[in-house]
C-alpha cells in the first residue's frame, strides 16, 4: 500500500491524501496570488514520489522547476520551522516537456477524426446549425474511408460538401454555403492560433503520458501552457480531448491501491465558459466514469463557481486558499465554498477563507470511508522540488535525453483526404476504402525502415513500437474495407455511428 500523501500540517495534525481515495478527484482553489500553484506542485511531486504519473499544464511557465531539487531560502526555511520539519529533504521529480507548438517540449498532436465533431465544432465556436453541418462532413468522410488527420483534410472535406450540396442534402440533410463559409472561417482563425500544428500525425499516444523512471517514481507530464493560453478555446478543447481519450483508451480498473494518472486541470474556468448544454452534460459523463480507469482529475481555479454545481459535487479532496470578497459575486463565492466542506465547529470556514496567508489554506481530504475529513486551516508544506522555471537551455537537455524525443519532432503527412479528394477533382480515380485501407498497410512499413531508427532507446515503461503507435493512432482514424466507422471518443461521437471502440 503506498504512503499517504502529506499535503499540509496544522499544529501536530497531518492532512493525508490517501492514494486509493486520490482518483475520487479534487479541488485546488484560491484568489491569484495565494499559492495555488505551490499547492499543485507539492500534490504533483508527491503523487510522482509514489510511483503516479502526473500531467498537468505549466499555464505560467514557472513548473519546469519541479525535474530540480530546491534550494533552503529563507521563506521556505521558515515554514520549515515552523512546521517542524526538520528531516526534510529537497528533491527533483522526473520530468517530460510537451508543447502543442513543438518549442519547449515534444510536439502533442491529434487527427481531426479523434477530435471529432462536438469538439470541433466548440473550437471553431460554431452555431447549432453550423454544427450539423460539420456533423455531415464527418459521415461523408466515414461512409467515403477518407481519413481526416489535418485540417487541410478538413477544409477538402468541406469543400467537397459545398460543391455537391443537393445530392448530399437529399441524402444527409441540409447543406447551405453559409453553413460551410462559416466554418472554413473558423478553420482560418484556428490556424492562427497555432491549430495547424496541433492536428496531425504522428498522434499523441497515452502511454507515453503513463511512464516511471528507474526507480519508480512517476513522470511529471509537464504541457508549455503561457503560450497556448493565449488561444483559450484551444487550450481548454485539447485538455478536453485528452480527458476523454484516456477515459476511451484505458481499461476498467475499479479503485485500485493509487491512481494510474493524475490531470490537473489548470485554469478550469475556460473549459465551462460558455460551453454549449451538450458538451457540459458529456463533461461530467467523462469526469464522473473516469475514477474507474484509475484517472483522478483535479481541477485548479480561481473561484469555486466556476465549475458546475455537477462536477463540483464530484470533487471530494479539496483545497481552498484565501477569496477575496469585495463584490457580491465574491461573497456568494466564499459563502458557497465554505458550505462544500464538512463543517469544524473550532472553525469559523466563512470567515477564515477570506483571512488565509499565502500558503495558507483550508483543507478537506477523504478519509478511509470515502467520507469527506472536517474541514482543517493548515499551512501547505513546500514542494521539494525548485521553484521557478529551469533555463531554456536546461529544458533542452530534458527534452534531448527523453525516451520518446525523436518520435514525435518530425510530422508525417500520409494520404489523406485531401490527397484522395484532389486527384478525384483531377478526373483520376480515387482508391476505394479497400484501396485505402492497402495502402496505410503500406504506409506503416514505411515508416518502419524510415522512423523506427530515429528513436535511440524504447520508454521503460512503454509496451508499443513507435510503428505500432502509429498504427493505432491510424485505426482510430480510418474507415477500413469492412465497413468500420471512424472510431471517436465519448466527446467526438456523431449520432447514430456505431463506436468501434465500445464493440
């Protein structure tokens, strides 16, 4: 059975996040400033120190000092001592750099079919009509076997819509230029924010967010997220996506002795704003499901009410540092945090939340019945690892030594359906699903004699060939000669087409 995870202390009382209770999700919350993001950092050391992997997103740029031991400033030996903590040891933590950009960590990329079209369509912020019609090019594409895995195919796809509107109308439903001027528009925007880069192949694989290093301690999946921030809808789309793909990749587990993976969900806010009915509902679906995979989900923000009274309810370790409370939104905001933790009658909870310290906060973890623990006001221990941001040059040394640099740095462009669509405008004949389906086969041998030796040595804990990755990240992509659908996960799912990953 795993250690408990010392979070805080107050007086000589230790506040425990148990780690077969740690995938019951939880909740870092607090006004800027307050320490949120040294509480994230001492629960992501602490699940890597017991062997869970961690991925979570530096939105500020500062976490990269985790994969380094810390350095005993006067702050930090302070709360040392006052802690009475005197065998306290600095320590890094194993460390993997991603970025959606590809500038300070290895590129993260998914197809277009994976994402799907609910996804899509909140990314490219698209109406309930504009939707459907996205809905259709997506059907076109699965009854054609087209592969969509850029958005180049994604703007083929479209085009091939617009062109052959009546006879797809008659057959799939309303099809107007509007509808799909709209959304090539989107598609545009989206490449200015960097959407490009994003979509594509090779496809991120989950494994590779799920290793330990020689000694048994998780990686820390650390996302560059100062820049993706600034595209807020791709931010909070792609974490998403990435939720929901573990949630359809991973096998059931039950609640086993520690996690599989913990996902911090920084900056929670921007995955709720606005989100159509539809996208929230499936959103509590994955986060309510997903414990059972062995995934605990932790959801960092600013203010409590800006996750659902739904999802909230489902978050039973909790963190609470100081709220300010200067307007009426902000007081019904302390008065609703406070009424979410079990009550301590030595504690005014109300109250104390709008006096905590920095570093200070009220803390509530379950106990070994699954019920939440009496509210505490305790001091958050420092994380043991550096705090800060490393040097550029430093990160580059982290990503060149990782056991999956080389794998993902060169993007690969196989035919697709912008390939198949430009030679059918052409007058030549396109290849069938069969043909298609022939030639990924070949595509993948390829790749063997051609990638397979740009990876110097095989991830410790990584079960899959780099070929093999590729391969799945293929046939969650392509309609194959028997008919397949499109495979999408929970969150890309159209109506009415059959999820090959639930047969």
């Amino acid at each position: 059975m795993p250690d408990p995870l010392l979070v805080a202390k107050t007086g000589d009382l230790d506040l425990l996040l148990l780690p077969k209770l740690a995938n019951r999700h939880g909740l870092v919350a607090g006004a800027t400033g307050t320490g949120k993001t040294v509480t994230l950092q001492r629960l992501a050391q602490e699940f890597s120190r017991i062997g869970v992997p961690v991925f979570l997103a530096d939105v500020k740029g500062d976490l990269s000092g985790m994969g380094r031991p810390g350095t005993p400033k006067p702050p930090i030996a302070a709360r040392l001592e006052k802690l009475g903590m005197k065998d306290f040891a600095y320590a890094g933590s194993p460390v993997a750099f991603w970025d959606v950009f590809g500038e300070q960590g290895h590129p993260v990329r998914a197809t277009i079919s994976e994402m799907g079209p609910l996804l899509l369509g909140t990314l490219l912020n698209l109406n309930e009509t504009q939707r459907g019609v996205l809905s259709i090019a997506f059907k076109m594409a699965d009854d054609n076997g087209l592969l969509l895995l850029d958005l180049k195919d994604l703007r083929a796809i479209l085009t091939y819509v617009s062109e052959n509107a009546k006879t797809i109308t008659a057959k799939y439903g309303n099809v107007s230029a509007a509808s799909v001027g709209a959304i090539q528009r989107g598609i545009l925007r989206l490449e200015t924010q960097g959407g490009d880069k994003f979509f594509g192949e090779p496809a991120l694989d989950l494994m590779d967010l799920i290793q330990t290093d020689a000694n048994g301690r998780g990686v820390v999946n650390i996302l560059a997220a100062d820049k993706l921030l600034q595209a807020p809808q791709l931010y909070a789309t792609f974490l998403l996506w990435l939720l929901a793909e573990l949630f359809e990749e991973l096998p059931e587990i039950g609640d086993p002795d520690k996690p599989k993976l913990v996902f911090f969900f920084d900056e929670a806010h921007l995955l709720f704003d606005e989100a159509p009915k539809e996208l929230l509902t499936k959103i509590e679906q994955v986060v309510r499901l997903v414990r059972s995979k062995g995934v605990g989900v932790y959801f960092v923000t600013q203010n409590p009410l800006d996750v659902p009274d739904t999802v909230l309810g489902q978050l039973g370790n909790r963190v609470q540092h100081a709220l300010r409370a200067f307007t009426p939104r902000d007081k019904k905001a302390v008065k609703a945090a406070a009424e979410t933790f079990r009550p301590n009658p030595a504690l005014d909870t109300e109250r104390a939340i709008t006096e905590l310290a920095v570093g200070e906060a009220l803390v509530s973890f379950l106990d070994e019945k699954g019920t939440p623990g009496i509210v505490e006001r305790a001091l958050v221990i420092p994380p043991p690892g550096q705090l800060g941001p490393i040097t550029p040059e430093e990160r580059a040394a982290v990503i060149k030594q990782s056991v999956v640099y080389g794998h993902y740095e060169k993007m690969i462009d196989r035919e697709s359906a912008y390939e198949i669509l430009q030679r059918r405008a052409a007058g030549e004949d396109a290849p069938t699903p069969e043909k298609t389906a022939d030639a990924k086969r070949a595509d993948f041998e390829k790749t063997r004699e051609v990638e397979e030796p740009k990876v110097a040595k095989p991830p410790a804990k990584r079960t899959d060939s780099m070929v093999e990755a590729f391969g799945k990240s293929a046939a969650r992509s392509v309609g194959s000669s028997i008919g397949r659908q499109i495979v999408r996960g929970i969150l890309g799912i159209i109506s009415g087409v059959i999820n090959d990953k639930k047969k």
